[in-house]
C-alpha cells in the first residue's frame, strides 16, 4: 500500500555510491528493478537514471521491513534508508558501478505500487515496437534510452556552450509562419481569427535567420525544432530538432571551420574520441566518380571506376548500346568474393534493381582466367583492361552496372558497395570518417514537373562566374553548397545565401517561380533585401542523426522522447485524432475523409 514521503529527502542517486562510501547512512529512492528471496536475506536492485544499487534486507537488522520486503514487485517506487556496507567476498558485481556495495536497509517507504509492466524494463530484445510505443513512459525508464537521452542533453550542452564562446547569439524563431511550399509537404493550422487561411509549421528557420543577418545579428544560431510532412523512414521523423546557424560575412571555408570545431568538441565531450581535422573535401563529381554516392562512407576503400571507355565498341550490346545512348558504364572489384554461389549474385542483382538499375553484370576472376556468362562476349583486349582497371587478382568478383542516366549507375553500384562493405566486414564500427560534399549542381530537372528544382533550396547561392547560364544552360550552374557526411550519412547541410535581389529573382525564373507567385510567397524576402543585405550563409545539423550516430544505433525513434511511427502516429496519446464538430467550426473547417476502396 502507497506510504506518504514525508520529510524524507533523498541523499545519493542509485549510481553514485563506490567503495569510499562504506559506512555512510544513506537515502535512496527509485524504481524496484528486480527482487530476490535468498531464504533469510531479500535483495532488491533499486534503479533511477543514474544506475542501480543493491539493497539487502536482512531480518536480523529489521524484522518488520524485511517482512515489508515480501510485498516488493518490479516497478513498485520505493524509499530506503540505510547504511552502505561492502559487499561480502565472491558477490562482487563488476559490471556494475556501483557492484562493490550494497545497502542494508533499515527504513522502507512504498511510495507507489505498479501493475506488472507489458513487457521487462530490463529487456533490451523481443519487444514489439508499437508496444514499446504505447507504453513510452514504461520504455523511457529502460537504461539504454536514459543513455541515449543523457547524451543527447550532453550534445546539446556541449553545442550551446561552444556557440556562446564564438560569440553566437540564441535567437528563437517562429513555429506559426507563412506556407511556402518548395520541397516537403508543410503542417498547416488553421487560424481561428482568420477564417480560411492557414500558419504552417517550419521546415526550417531558413528564411528568418536570413531575415536576421539582414537586420545585423552577424551570428545567429538554435536548436530548433523543425517539421515536414512526408513519408517516414527509420531516420525520418514528421517532427525533428536541427543544430542551426547563420553568419555574416563570411566565405565557405568560415564555415567549415566552425563546424569542424563544433564536431571535435562533441566527440571529445562524449566520446573522448581526438577528430582528426581539418576534414577531408570532395566535390559532388568525385564523391559520385568514387563511390557513387554523394554522401560516402570512406572507413573502407572499394572504389567505383569508371570503364565507359573500355566497352564502348563492345559486341556485349548492353554495354554499347547503353554508350551510344550517353550512358555510363562503372564498375567495381568485390575482393575476395569470387565463391559468391548463383543465389549471392542473384541476391545482389535484385539488390541493384531496387535502385533503378536494369541488372547487373558479373566476372569472377580465377587462377586461369575469367568465368561469366558474358565473358564469350569480350576480346582478350577487353578483359585485359577491365582486371588491369579493377586491379583484380583470382579470387575476386567483378561488379558492372551501365545505365543512360548516369546518376541510377552510380546509385546502384555505389549502394552495392555499402552492401558488400557491410557483408564482408570491411566497416570499422568505431571509426569516425567526417567529410564535406561541396560543389553541387544548383539546380537538378524534375521529370515529373517537367521543370528545374532546387537541389538544396531556392536561397542558395550559385557560383558566381555561373550566374551566366542560369537562364539559358542552368544545368552548368554550380552551387555555393555543402553538405556534412559523417560515415556515410548526411549530418548536415548549408550554403552561402543569395543576398542580392536581383540574383534570387533569377533563381525563381530558373525554378519556373512567376513575379507574382514570387511576391506573394517570399515578397517579405525580395522586400528586405533591397535593404543593404550582407553577404551570409549558414548549414543546418540534424541533432537526431548524430545522436543516433555517436550512440551505434539504427533509428533516430531511440533519440527522441516521444517519436512518431513510420505513420506519424503517436500511439501513447492517440495522436492524431478526431476533434469535435465545434471546434472545426470555430475554425470555419469541414473535414472530408475518403472513402475506402475494396
């Protein structure tokens, strides 16, 4: 039965307790995490979010809270007083902090009973998702997300303290803003004051921190919460914080400086791990001539060659005919891999598909010679120079992927290259390889639009001696973009913004944005820079990412608090969920919800 607190104060957290402490009387509260009846002794793991500390209850001490002691289940919150008392000899626990003492308890206080728990707050596997979901509060007590969440504060921490001494300033920004919709869907709410229209939810501060170098700030930065309304991933969330900034007057390499400084102070905080910099560079070009992807891992070597030149006059007509079409042929040496079995190289084949290849071609290198059934379509000559290429010894299995459209090769055979990375155990799990992609496209053709896209966003600015193919060859234009990729995910993204007028009218007649559309969704912008705007620019850092990153997890749902499903659901309150017929009529809104095909 649940006791009152009292006067009782707690002196120590469950995991701050050492050998020193021997002897101190002591007062714990927390969580009962298990419970174990050894005949005349009962031990009771008391958990909080710093640890766990064993408490015995011995009846020679106190007869009538060891009996109390019976009545412990897990989950119950509890108080003890006691004394701490070294462990006897052989029951030491090493893998815990505080496995050295126990306490013997003299006082308990059943604060709160608990039903029994869904599933074992100690459990760490078996457990369904959606219910760990349901049950967040049960799951937030499990000692690997308290971790998670003490390092994220710590990130964060660390974040803001390096920021202040650079002589940032914090400045928050509106989450009720003006929809405009250039990229992910926005969250709208209606307004109540203002029948018929709509605030939307930010997908970033972008043009507000542009707003505020404009008004003189020179160094903004938050951590910001952020929201997009498209489909879910592991590493997607409708809601999600980033580190932002923005500076004045300033160059690419100001940038890359502070973030670089940003980084190394994280990673020694909550690491202890020395980054190496200044961090490697890579164009956009080279990270795809490389490796395929624009954001690389490079903790292994395997790099992709380009052997278009080798098959252009091919009697292996895939390869030459996709040439002729100026498409691309790469290739890759999977070292060792040459016993891959028919059901491997098929298994991979469909790998390549899912990314928009139409297959893939194989070459098994062995001791005399090649095996393959397109081998018979090659010269001596050929062959020659593809091993030399691939720098292929027997033993190893020769990847191929040619397409027209050169970045689907590139694509495919560069996530082929993670897969094999990722099979051969070539990836070191605790190596940190940061680097910066600069040198984007501006703009990239959207099929479906049948017009030209921002590849980063509309504000970016285009290198200068490009401005001249804007109009007429926008293809040619290079950005003044860079992207953060640590270990082969994106962690960041910036640009230096477009500050005169003029320039961001031409980039929305690149992107088919018309005068009129311009002003009514970005008038404010095209206004303030007429204003004496500086030249500035800035990145944004996905804080969830990193943390899932720096933590050796696979989802950023085990950084957040409260996430959402892949539906962006929250099944711990049910949300979204339907209002009532009132409240959509105070916001002058009826709802209209499809009918369900059979």
């Amino acid at each position: 039965m649940a006791e009152p607190l009292g006067t009782r104060k707690r002196s120590h957290y469950c995991g701050e307790l050492h050998a020193k402490d021997v002897g101190k009387e002591v007062t714990l509260m927390g969580w009962v995490h298990s419970r174990r009846d050894h005949g005349g002794l009962i031990f009771i793991d008391l958990r909080d979010r710093e640890g766990v500390t064993q408490i015995a209850f011995n009846p020679e001490i106190n007869a009538a809270i060891h009996s109390k002691a019976h009545d412990l289940r897990s989950e119950y919150v509890i108080a003890v007083k006691g004394k701490v008392s070294k462990r006897p000899e052989g029951t030491i626990n090493p893998d815990l902090k505080t496995g050295e003492i126990e306490v013997l308890a003299e006082e308990l206080t059943i604060l709160n009973e608990s039903k029994t728990s869904p599933f074992e707050i100690s459990s760490r596997h078996g457990i369904s998702e959606d219910v760990r979901l349901k049950y967040r509060y049960l799951d937030l007590r499990r000692s690997g997300l308290q971790e998670n969440l003490i390092l994220r504060h710590r990130i964060v921490q660390t974040t803001r303290n390096y920021f202040n001494r650079k002589k940032f300033i914090e400045i928050e920004t509106p989450f009720l803003t003006k929809s405009t919709p250039e990229g992910a869907r926005d969250y709208l709410v209606p307004s109540r004051v203002n029948p018929g229209r709509f605030y939307a939810l930010p997908q970033s501060p972008q043009l507000f921190k542009q707003i505020l170098m404009i008004s003189g700030y020179d160094r903004y930065y938050q951590i910001v919460k952020c929201f997009r309304d498209e489909d879910l991933r592991a590493d997607r969330q409708p809601e999600f914080t980033q580190i932002d900034l923005e500076l004045s007057f300033i160059q690419e390499d100001d940038i890359y400086e502070i973030i670089e400084g940003l980084l190394v102070a994280i990673f020694k905080e909550v690491k202890n791990v020395s980054l190496m910099h200044p961090f490697p560079r890579l164009t956009y070009q080279e990270a795809l001539a490389r490796y395929g992807l624009d954001k690389p891992d490079t903790r292994f070597e395997m790099e992709l060659k380009n052997l278009t030149s080798h098959f252009a006059d091919s009697q292996f007509k895939v390869f030459s005919r996709a040439v002729a079409a100026g498409g691309i042929i790469l290739g890759l040496n999977a070292r060792g891999c040459a016993e891959y079995s028919r059901k491997e190289l098929d298994n991979l084949t469909d790998l390549a598909k899912v990314y928009g290849a139409q297959g893939l071609a194989w070459i098994k290198v062995v001791s005399d010679g090649v095996q393959s059934p397109i081998a018979k379509f090659f010269t001596e000559t050929e062959i020659q120079q593809l091993t030399k290429t691939l720098n292929a010894q027997p033993g190893d299995l020769l990847l191929m992927v040619t397409d027209a459209k050169h970045k689907v090769a590139y694509t495919a055979l560069g996530q082929l290259r993670i897969h094999i990375g990722h099979k051969l155990g070539l990836i070191e799990q605790d190596r940190w390889c940061p680097l910066w992609i600069t040198e984007f496209p501006l703009l990239e053709y959207n099929e479906e639009e049948k017009r030209y896209l921002a590849m980063h966003h509309p504000f970016t600015s285009p290198v200068e001696e490009d401005l001249v193919y804007l109009k007429e060859n926008p293809e040619k234009v290079k950005a003044r973009a860079y992207d953060l990729v640590l270990n082969g995910n994106e962690i960041g993204g910036g640009s230096i913004r477009i500050h005169r007028k003029d320039v961001q009218q031409a980039m929305f007649g690149a992107l088919k944005i018309g005068e009129d559309e311009a002003k009514s969704k970005f008038g404010f912008l095209l206004d303030a820079l007429e204003y004496g705007a500086p030249p500035h620019g800035g990145i944004a850092l996905g804080l969830d990412r990193l943390v899932m990153l720096i933590c050796g997890i696979e989802s950023i749902r085990d950084t957040i608090a409260f996430p959402k499903t892949q539906k962006a659901t929250c099944l711990m309150t049910d949300a979204p969920s339907q209002v009532s017929e009132r409240q959509l009529k105070e916001l002058s809104l009826k709802t209209v919800i499809p009918k369900l095909t059979k």
